[in-house]
C-alpha cells in the first residue's frame, strides 16, 4: 500500500517494534510474523494513504488562494467542496491515528511473547488409620436377589 510514504506515526512504530518502518514490512512478510505487527502496519498504511490526501487538498487550496493568481479564477463551489474533502480527510486520519495508537498502546512489550500458562495441580492427600477405614463388605461373594 504505502509503504514508502512517511506517516505521522512512524516515530512511535519505530520506537515500538525497534526497526525502521521498510524493515518492520519486510519482518511482516515473513512466516513468523506478529498479527500485532501486520495490523499496525495495515493501520499505518492507511494513515500514510489519508495523510497525502490530507496534504493535496491543503496544497490545492493553497494554490487556489495565492495572492497572485486571478480573483476571477476562485470558486466558492469548488472551495466549499474542498473544505468538505478536507474534513473527510481529516475525519479519516483522526480515526486511524487513533485506531493506531490504541493497538500500539494495548498490545503487549515486543520483549515477551506468548509462552503456555502452567498451572499446578494441586493434589489432596489424607491418611486414615486403620480403624477409620471399613472393613470390605462380603469379599469375593455375590450378594443374593431380593424378591
């Protein structure tokens, strides 16, 4: 997706998983992967996507508005449609840097992995003194039928 594109996040990924962005993409392709890592960086795809998009519609009303360019060249229209893809855009950023940071924030430390729980069984042990203990009823016959 967008790899190559810098997002505003990249710091924290970094600082998180400990390797540069291009180096976390490539460790996410392997077979041994994190699922914490792949999402991360679906997420950071995404943010990097809707930053540029943020970045063009600022450019192009920038542009639109230079002191210089003709004011018979400006648009309400077109920039009330702009501010409306703007705010799209910066909606859209907002909830991926936040969907961004809440896994980052929950996921556990990169220096532990997931190892089996063990538990101990724990075992009740008793003994009885031989007085306590009956005595077997009958050993070895087979009791008879009531009628």
């Amino acid at each position: 997706m967008s790899r190559h594109k810098a997002s505003t996040m990249d710091g924290d990924l970094q600082k998180v998983f400990g390797n540069a962005v291009p180096e976390l993409y490539e460790a996410a392709s392997g077979p041994d992967a994190s699922p914490a890592l792949a999402r991360a960086l679906e997420l950071r795809s995404f943010l990097a996507l809707t930053e540029e998009q943020v970045a063009r519609v600022r450019d192009r009303v920038h542009a639109d508005m230079d002191p210089d360019r003709d004011m018979d060249e400006l648009s309400a229209d077109k920039l009330r449609f702009d501010a409306q893809w703007l705010e799209a855009a910066l909606e859209a950023r907002d909830g991926y840097r936040a969907a961004l940071s809440e896994l980052l924030r929950t996921m556990p430390s990169p220096d532990r992995q997931a190892r089996p729980v063990r538990t101990a069984q724990l075992r009740a042990t008793a003994t009885l003194s031989p007085s306590a203990v009956p005595a077997p009823q009958r050993a070895g016959t087979a009791r008879a039928r009531r009628p």
